[in-house]
C-alpha cells in the first residue's frame, strides 16, 4: 500500500449502508475520503453529509449518466467502494466502474454486501450483480466483494434505533414479541451490524492485497437460536411460526401475480436462507483484522431492548 494517505472514494454515501462505510472511513487517519454524491454542494452540504464533511471528507457531486464527469471526479482516486444498487436502470454502476479504469484506479469493490455469493443466482433482483461481478472481474482492476450476510439492525425495529438505516421487522419483529421463520429456523444465517461493516471496510483498505472475497460476521446464528436470544432479554416468549417450502414458494407465485416485487424478493430471500445462502463461511476479517471486535447478537439486542 501507498506510504501516504490513501485516495478513496465512496459512492452512494447519503443513507443507509454507505453512509455508515463512510462515517468509519473518515475516522481512519490513514484515508482521505471522497464522498460521490448525485446532489449539488454548490449552495450548501447535504445535512446528512455534514458530520464526515467536519472530519475532513470531501464532496464531489457527480452525474452517473457521464462516464467523463465520473472519470473527472475520480482523478487521482486510488480505491473505490460502491454501495449502489439500481437494479432497473444499470447505468450508476456500469458508468462507475468504466470511469474507475479511465481514471487510473487501483482497487474496486463493487456493490456485493449482502449473503453469500450464491444468493444472487437465487434472488432475481440481484440478477444485475452477477454481470456487473463479471465486468469487475474483467476490469483489470484490483477487486473484491465484501460480504457480511444480513444487517443485524433490522433487530432493533420499532426500538430508539437512529441509525442511517431505514429499518422495518424482518423474519423476528423483537416489538410485537412475534416471528415468521422460513423453513425449520435451523439454517444458519450471518448477522452484522453497519456499524461494524464500516469498521471492516475501512480497516480492509489498507490490507497488503485484496483476495476476490472478503466475507465477514458480526456472528452467526439461526432464527431459532435469534428467538431465544431475544425472549432471554425481554424476559418474554415470542410467538413463533414457521413457513414451510412449499408454502415459500406459493407465496411467491402469488406476489408475481401481483407485480409485488418486494413480496417476491422477500420469499426469494427466504428460500435462499434454506438453501444454506444467508451464512458467510469462514469470513475472511474475522480472521486477518483482529483488532475489529464486531457485536454479537445479544449484546445488540440488549442494548435495544433491555429497557423494555
């Protein structure tokens, strides 16, 4: 790696997941952080982007329908961490990884943190992933794909939460003291939270090499084992039902009939779990950036829901 700071931009960094990357980024003394950005900064800084912009991230409002407006903001960038997805409309993605090779970039690492790798062949919407990870891979760039299985913060629904992540009950809705489990609630499934994905992130950058695959695990458990995480802080039993395959799999016709994609995602999701999909196996900075000490489950659902 550089002996200097190393040149990073970060794209899709106003909510959610990139926002969180990025807030970890900015507190690396070893990185100066580019913050890509589709909103003009020349009245003011995006409320949301102030706290990393008074740590020293810098702006740059890009147009991703422009390959030479994207090449022209990553000049002298040396990695690129994208966390967009827009699966209708490829363009963002596409433009960004032409203009990080017209640039000059080193590193790149696509938009992957989600399940294993598997996962994007099972649910459809990630269906542009699996072309996009062949144009990376094709790129000649340095690549990887972070994984990190599901987003421990979607535990601390309807809770204080007041992460960048829009968070609603998923599978175990820990408020309503109820579950909806697909399968048997014994396949194992990664969970971390976004606050340790960034961590990760940014303690990766300044690895000596990037494998192709850096998976990583605040920890891993299986919705049964959630379940009784949760009952065992709250003091209280969850009411807990089971969605078997075949039921899985009706539901999902009938959301396709009903043009309800999120519907057809989530039993597509499910399924994938099944299939042994969700669990991030032997994660890679788990093992090569000790000093990262992710959350464990119960100590997240404790800090959420303990007051209850």
């Amino acid at each position: 790696m550089p002996s200097s700071k190393i040149n990073l931009a970060v794209a899709g960094v106003t909510s959610g997941l990139g926002n969180a990357i990025a807030t970890a980024l900015v507190n690396n003394p070893s990185i100066t952080v580019t913050l890509l950005t589709r909103t003009s900064t020349s009245t003011s800084v995006p409320k949301v982007l102030e706290p990393l912009v008074h740590q020293g991230a810098i702006i740059r409002a890009v147009d991703y329908a422009s390959v030479k407006a994207l090449t022209d903001a990553l000049n002298g960038v040396h990695t690129v961490i994208s966390t967009l997805f827009t699966p209708q409309d490829t363009t963002p993605t596409d433009n960004l990884l032409k203009a990080a090779i017209a640039a000059g970039v080193t590193r790149f690492a696509p938009s992957e943190f989600a399940i294993a790798k598997e996962g994007n062949s099972v649910l459809q919407v990630y269906s542009t992933k699996i072309s996009h990870w062949e144009a990376v891979k094709a790129s000649g760039l340095e690549y990887t794909a972070f994984r990190n299985g599901m987003f421990m913060d979607y535990l601390a629904a309807g809770s204080s939460y007041t992460g960048p992540l829009r968070i609603a009950p998923f599978v175990v809705n820990v408020k309503e003291r109820k579950a909806e489990i697909p399968g048997t609630g014994d396949d194992k499934v990664t969970f971390t939270t976004l606050a340790d994905i960034g961590k990760f992130v940014s303690a990766a950058v300044t690895l000596e090499k990037w494998p192709e695959e850096m998976g990583m695990s605040g920890e891993t458990l299986t919705y049964n084992e959630i379940v009784r995480k949760a009952e065992e802080v709250l003091g209280e039993k969850i009411s807990v039902t089971y969605i078997n395959v075949d039921n899985l799999k009706k539901r999902k016709l009938e959301a396709i009939e009903k043009n309800d994609w999120w519907g057809k995602f989530l039993m597509e999701l499910y399924l994938a779990f099944i299939e042994g999909h969700g669990e991030i196996k032997d994660p890679y900075l788990n093992k090569v950036l000790t000093t990262v000490q992710p959350t464990k489950v119960k100590d997240f659902l404790q800090k959420y829901w303990s007051m209850e």
